[in-house]
C-alpha cells in the first residue's frame, strides 16, 4: 500500500469540482506492478462514476492489480450501477479506500462486497484530506441540509464599506478570483435584499481557465423590494433564481417576479424576517447541497443566529477607512455578551497577496 497513489487519487477527484453535486468528490487509480495503469474521477452528476472511468480508461488488463480510490465504493443502484460489484467481476485483487461512505444507502456495504469476494480491502488512507474535500457531501448526505459558508471581506478596521456605500474594490484580484471558484464549487448562492439594492450583482461563476458552472441564486427578499430590472432577474443563465420572501411581500410583485422566470418560495416569519432553517431545508430538498452566504450584515446575523452556517471564510485587507457609520461584516441585533459570541474552530489562514483569509468552522 502507497499513500502516494491516493495522494494522486484525491488530485483526480478535486477535477469535479463544480460539477458532480450533489455527489461526491471521488478519484480511483489502478496499481499494477508497481505502476499506474488506469485512472479516472466522477466527472459529472449522473455521469460513470471514477472506479469505472478507471476501468475504461486502463491501458492493460487490471485482473489482480490493487484499486485505490478516495470513496467506499457504492453498493446501490443510483444514476448507475453498483461499483462494488464492478470491481469484483473485474478481478481486483485489493481495493484500499480513503474514506467509508456516511450515505445510510452504503454505509460499509460496498466494502462487505468486496471482502464477501474474497478481495483485501485497506480503509482510512489519508482520510481526514478526503473528508475536507467531501465536507459538502458528508453534511448534505447525512442530514439533507445544504453545506453553509459564510463568506465576507472586509477591511483591516472591519467594514464592508464606507459611509457612503462604496465598497468596489475591499479586496485584491486573486481574493476575488478565488470567490468565484468558490461559487463554481457550491451549488447556491445566497445574499440579502440589501445587497441586490446597493450593488446589483449577477452572481455568476467566472473562471479564467474553465467553464465555470453558475450557482443558483438566492435573494432572501421579506418584503419583495426586489427591482424588476435587477441583474439576478434578467440573466442569460442556465442556473435559476430564487426569491426567499414571506407573507409580507405584495403578492402582485410576486406575480412579476415568477413572469420574469425567478421561482418564488415562501418562508414563515423568523424575527419579522426570512426563516433560514425552513428555507435551507426546502433548499436541501430540491437537491441544493451547499449554499454560499455573500452578505448583507443583517443577513449574515440571521444566519449565524438560527444556526445554519457550517464555516466562515472571511478575507481582510490591509487598507484603513474609518466611519462609525460604515457597516461591518456581521450586523443584526449582535450579542449582549462576549461569553454568547460565535466561536469558531479548526482555523487556517491563507494568504492572497497582501489580503489575508481566514477559515474556520462553527
């Protein structure tokens, strides 16, 4: 057994990123003698799944050879058939697996296959890499709630903008090259009325060297304030919008919002607001497995406050712009005590030039 070969295994499976959700990130490599002789990745929903793209793509026969992949492979009939019993037919001699699959359909059944067959199969192989590749996928498949990401910037004294408004730009290009792969890998993006109001934005995916995919677009919109001609209504995309109102939005401007294409979901009242839960929930059960928070500050509270955010990536530059007035990453009502803050864990910071980024977990 060589870690190398999952090391290799993993680089195949993050080439689905942005592609595959809900599924997972997963990447297989065929040993054989010492050498590579086969490789693959999942490289789309409903697509081959990575064990046998591995298979088509061997340039020898893999009868004995050893299988590494990144996932348990799948015991069930899904978008396609079992890979388990691939791996058997084809005469795999040893399959050594990153990680046991947390969906209940599988649950170390794949695994139960291949030793049933008499195949060795090693388990836990640079584990704690495959999990935080498949974080999206292991809180999606577990609970059925989207993966949530807080994501903000903002200065070295804390604001998102100044007095006025202006925030364009907080942070450097390479931040926001990065905030947009970020959006290619999460299947929504989610931002407040606020933000559409004040910055109009579109929302897209726009990568330098693929095609990124589009998020789905949330507007969490109470009152339905949302103008008709906003960018997030008149896209030329094939991701859909969202508009996350409650009773109290006029039912007429509903009516022009659903005629612009937007689909509409109603939410019972949180606070005079957008339930969060209800929404992430309706969202997990359209298939949504990960959202990304990009504001506003009343928004971003509300979220931290009900509870649905997983991680945070906040990036901060080095510039100064003073303002009791200018707003800050996180608003709302705030806590009344430090002992009530949000505290976060497992912290890495990363640099983008001379913009830093933290992220951490809740």
């Amino acid at each position: 057994m060589n870690p190398e070969y999952m090391k290799r295994a993993i680089e195949l499976s993050k080439k689905g990123i942005g592609y595959t959700n809900p599924n997972p990130l997963v990447g297989a490599v065929i040993v054989k003698d010492n050498k590579i002789i086969g490789e693959g990745y999942h490289e789309f929903y409903g697509g081959p799944h990575a064990e046998i793209n591995a298979f088509k793509n061997a340039a020898e026969d893999v009868k004995g050879a050893t299988l590494y992949v990144t996932l348990e492979p799948c015991s069930h009939y899904g978008k396609t058939p079992p890979c388990a019993n691939a791996i058997v037919k084809k005469g795999i001699s040893k399959v050594v697996i990153g990680m046991k699959d947390p969906n209940p359909l599988v649950a170390g059944k794949g695994i139960s296959i291949l030793r049933d067959n008499g195949i060795e199969v090693i388990t836990g192989v640079l584990e704690e890499e495959v999990k935080k590749l498949n974080e999206i996928f292991i809180k999606y498949i577990t609970t059925k709630m989207p993966f949530c990401i807080l994501k903000t910037a903002m200065t070295l004294d804390g604001k998102i903008a100044t007095k006025n408004g202006d925030s364009k730009w907080i942070t450097n290009e390479k931040s926001r090259k990065y905030v947009h792969e970020l959006r290619h890998r999460v299947a929504a993006v989610a931002v407040g009325i606020g933000t559409v109001l004040t910055d109009d934005p579109r929302l897209t995916s726009r990568l330098e060297d693929i095609e990124g995919v589009d998020p789905i677009r949330v507007i969490v919109d109470t009152k339905s304030k949302i103008p008709l001609d906003a960018k997030v209504l008149n896209l030329d995309s094939k991701a859909k919008t969202i508009i996350a109102t409650t009773e109290k939005a006029d039912k007429n401007k509903l009516k022009a919002i659903k005629a612009k294409g937007a689909e509409v979901i109603v939410t019972p009242l949180k606070d005079d607001k957008v339930d969060l839960v209800y929404l992430m929930k309706l969202l997990g059960e359209k298939g949504i497995d990960s959202v990304l928070l990009e504001g506003g500050s009343t928004l971003n509270y509300s979220a931290l406050d009900q509870g649905i955010v997983d991680k945070v990536i906040t990036f901060i530059s080095p510039k100064i712009v003073g303002g009791s007035n200018a707003k800050t990453p996180v608003g709302g009502e705030g806590r009344k005590y430090i002992k009530d803050s949000f505290n976060l864990k497992n912290v890495k910071v990363k640099r983008f030039q001379e913009d830093i980024m933290i992220e951490a977990y809740l």
